[in-house]
C-alpha cells in the first residue's frame, strides 16, 4: 500500500525539533477544541462531483493578485522557521519559487526580506499594525521597496490568545536564538510577542492606510463572518483570507471549512478569498476551491516538512498536495480549478452540514 509522506512528517519534524518549538507551533488556545475540529471540518463535507467532462488535461494554474501562480496552494506566514532549518524563510522561498506558488513572509521572520526576494519567489508581508501606527510604516516601506506583492494584514490579534505551557520542559521562548526572530524589526525587539503592542483598535480605515502606505494589495486575515468579510471589501481589501490563526486565538470559534461558502456570498467576485486551517490534502483543497476559495494556505505541515528534510521536504510536501489536487480534480470532473465551484453537495445531504 502506498503510504502519503505527509501523514507522517509530523512525527519526523517531532524527530528533528526542539521539544519546546515543535510544541510551541503545535499548540492551539487554551482547551484547542478549535484546533483539534479544523482538519474533521473539511473531512465532513461531501462532494457531489460531475462526470461526462473531458478530464485528459488538468490545469491546475490559477491568478491570485495579479500573479499566475502553478497551483492554488500557498505557504502560510510562521515564525521560527529558522528553528527548523538553518536556512529558514529563505529556504522555503527557494521550495516556493521552485513549485511556482506564493509564500507569505511572516512580520517575525528570521530572515531579512533582501535575503527572501533574492530567491525569486514571489511573497507577501503577513503584518500586525502597531498601537502607534507610525511605528509599523518602516518594515512596510522597507517590504514594498524589497519587492513584497501584498500586504495581509493579521486582524484577528488584538492580544495573543492564552495558551497553556508545556508541562516537563522550558518554554518557547527560553530556548528561541534571538536570530530566529525579527530580522526586519525597525528596532530590537524582545523575543516574547506578547511584549508588542498590537493595536487594539483596528478598523475599516487601517486597510485603505496599509494600501497607500504601501502601493500594495491588502489582504486581510482572519476573517470568518460574512459582515466582515463585506466591510473589509467595501474598505478596499483585494482579498478577504478565512482563518482562525490555527486555532491560536479564540477557542471554540468555528471552523474556517464551515465559513468559506458565507464569505463567498457576501463578497461576490468584488475579491479573492483564501483559506487556511486544517487543510492536510489536495481533496481538501479541491473541497476549498468547491466552497467558493480561491487558493489556499498551508502552515503546520509545510513547518514539520522542512524541520523533517529542509528545502527538499518542503518541495516534496507541496507536490504532494499537488498531485492530489489533480487527481481529485479530475475525479471530480474539473479541468481546472474554477471548475469546482458548485460540486458541494446540496444542504441537507448527508455529511454536507455536518460539523
């Protein structure tokens, strides 16, 4: 029987890490309830897939800001990845560039975005806005001019969402090098990020400010309700990204699978909308893109893959998702990505409304 490399590169990256960094991007908020429903949200779901369709060819090309990209699939920002590889950020932009997908650069990144737009690959800037507004617009000035292609704006994170510490061993943060961290902090920060002041008072506004701050697309993350997601494009967002930060803020909130339909309602085709959380296959990306995405975002596994095997991990995990993206695809009676679009089954069906 053929086994999938990512069920089990997890367990390498568990090998391979420090107890305290594979726990610290392991964990979720407080009892995880939201994280441990994240991946059987999309396991519920049911598809009703087409057939008489010519499938010989699958493209599974997509736009996403402008930019052609091989696969709707994308690198979600995580700090510390220099904890998981020496290389770190520049090392998954390497992975990234090679799949043709897009990466998005965490603001706590240990890697200078100098070093990242070196690679080639085509990134954005995952940004929390400061209290003091004024103090955020140098790392986003210094983005635009490295070459950054968005700016998405984390607004899920008023303050950092109470999880509970490792019991047996130090945590993160006393055993985090310095050098993981804040490579594109205007000034020394500390290492913890809950010493960060991030604002508490964001609003619609913020995003037509990052927009003419930057010259860039604004992206905003974290969206779950279709009123915001609405506000947000009103605002002047390009996209709106459901997620629920991992399961890393409010507990018991629900899971992104069961919220793309609803924001793709409420924005229409005015923006693109993205998703991420608990997605560990190319059939869950097939049942994003049925919901009405238009890409989605990969994190924890695309971590333990390049803790478990660097560069080459990364790019192995990716064309895992890849060839089973096509292949549900083509199962599914899609040539293209676009093409999923309305293969949910029906409300009311079994496992269609499901939690």
């Amino acid at each position: 029987m053929t086994h999938r490399w990512l069920d089990e590169v997890e367990a390498l990256a568990r090998e391979a890490l420090p107890s305290a960094v594979f726990r610290y991007v392991a964990e979720g908020a407080r009892d995880e309830i939201s994280l441990g429903e994240a991946t059987p949200a999309w396991d519920a779901v049911r598809l009703a897939p087409r057939v008489l369709r010519d499938v010989r060819t699958i493209d599974t090309g997509t736009t996403l800001m402008g930019t052609d990209y091989a696969v709707p699939i994308g690198i979600a920002p995580m700090t510390l990845q220099r904890a998981a590889d020496p290389g770190g950020e520049v090392t998954m932009a390497v992975a990234a560039e090679r799949a043709g997908v897009p990466m998005v650069l965490s603001s706590n990144a240990g890697s200078t975005f100098a070093e990242v737009a070196a690679t080639g690959a085509h990134w954005w800037l995952q940004v929390y806005v400061a209290a003091e507004r004024r103090e955020t617009v140098p790392m986003l000035e210094a983005a635009a001019a490295a070459g950054a292609k968005a700016v998405v704006l984390t607004a899920d994170t008023p303050v950092l969402g109470t999880r509970y510490p490792m019991a047996g061993g130090p945590g993160i943060w006393e055993v985090a090098d310095a050098g993981w961290i804040g490579a594109n902090a205007a000034t020394p920060t500390g290492l913890d990020p809950a010493d960060r002041g991030k604002a508490m008072d964001l609003g619609p506004a913020d995003i037509g400010w990052l927009a003419d701050t930057t010259g860039l697309p604004v992206v905003v993350k974290g969206v779950l309700r279709p009123d915001d997601a609405h506000q947000c494009v009103a605002a002047g967002a390009a996209a709106v990204w459901v997620s629920n930060h991992g399961g890393r803020q409010l507990d018991q909130v629900v899971a992104t699978a069961q919220c793309v339909e609803a924001v793709r309602s409420a924005v229409g085709e005015s923006a693109e909308v993205y998703v991420d959380g608990g997605i560990r296959s190319g059939l869950h990306a097939l049942i994003a893109l049925a919901l009405g995405a238009d890409a989605v975002f990969v994190g924890r596994p695309l971590f333990h893959a390049l803790a478990a095997d660097g560069g080459a991990g990364v790019h192995r995990a990716l064309e895992e998702y890849s060839r089973e993206l096509v292949e549900a695809l083509r199962l599914a009676g899609c040539a293209r990505p676009q093409d999923a679009r309305g293969i949910v089954a029906p409300a009311g069906e079994p496992g269609r409304d499901q939690p």
